[in-house]
C-alpha cells in the first residue's frame, strides 16, 4: 500500500532544534561479497530497534541505495540521544565487528556525517509528496502567502 499523497506544497515548522545524522556504506571491491556483505546485514537490527524503541531519540528516518553505496538519513532528538545510541550495546557491538573483520582493509567504506541544527535555521518544502522526512516528525502544513519564500520560512 502507498502512503497518502498530499497535493500542493507544504513545509515543516521549524521550531525545534534537531540532529540529522547520515550514515552508509560503499562497496568498493564488489567481488569481495564476504567483506562487505557482513556490514551491509549489520545495519538492519539497528534500524528494527529505533523503529521499535522511539524513546532512544531517532525521530524518522529515510534509505536511500545506489549501485556501490547505501544513505540511511536520520532525524534524531538531540546530540546526547544519537551519542548515547553510538555508546549502546547494538552499535558498539557492530562497530567491534567491523574494526576485527575489516579495519583497514579497502573492500567496503563506511561513512556519517553529523548536523546539529538550531530552531530556525532549516527549511523543508515538499510538493505532491507522502509525508517525508521532517515532515513525518512535525507534521506538514500547507505553504500559503506567509510562508510561501525560503526568507519567510526560516527565521
């Protein structure tokens, strides 16, 4: 089943300071399957257990896939919720796994990026689209004349 499409353009209040936090991975040497495939299945029990436990602070998030690399971009509560999971069982234990089977070696790349984002300081438009991104966090209203501009969106 699809997700309900809203016609017209919307934006998301900004009116709370969030993290966005991208994570993924590459596969560098595809013929290498036992070294990346290991980090690829390590992902989803991960995102099962912020799914299933929103009080860890992970707000939304959103998969994206390519050819050779994986995006995962999530919205998180605060920095201290996103440093506490990093800090957690699941994840510690992923993150040993990978230094002890991969480290150093140049078959797969890992990556995250980090934003801390002020109230005000981030604007979100969607046009003809589900609920997506900010917009499932905060909810989405209709962009009218007074938030109809970038400038009048962000404060």
């Amino acid at each position: 089943m699809s997700a309900e499409i809203f016609p017209g353009r919307y934006t998301v209040e900004n009116q709370e300071d969030i993290v966005v936090f991208t994570i993924g991975m590459r596969i560098n040497k595809w013929w290498a399957i036992h070294k990346w495939f290991p980090v690829f299945k390590a992902m989803p029990p991960m995102i099962r257990e912020l799914y299933m436990n929103k009080d860890l602070g992970c707000l939304s998030m959103e998969h994206f896939y390519s050819l050779r690399t994986t995006l995962l971009l999530q919205y998180w509560r605060s920095e201290e919720d996103l440093m506490a999971y990093a800090k957690g069982q699941k994840h510690l234990k992923a993150w040993n796994e990978f230094n002890k089977k991969i480290g150093n070696n140049d078959a797969v790349g890992i990556y995250h990026e980090t934003f801390l984002v002020k109230q005000g300081n981030y604007e979100s438009v969607y046009g003809n689209m589900p609920k997506f991104g900010l917009g499932k966090v905060f909810g989405i209203s209709k962009i009218t004349k007074k938030n109809n501009t970038f400038k009048k969106r962000v404060s």
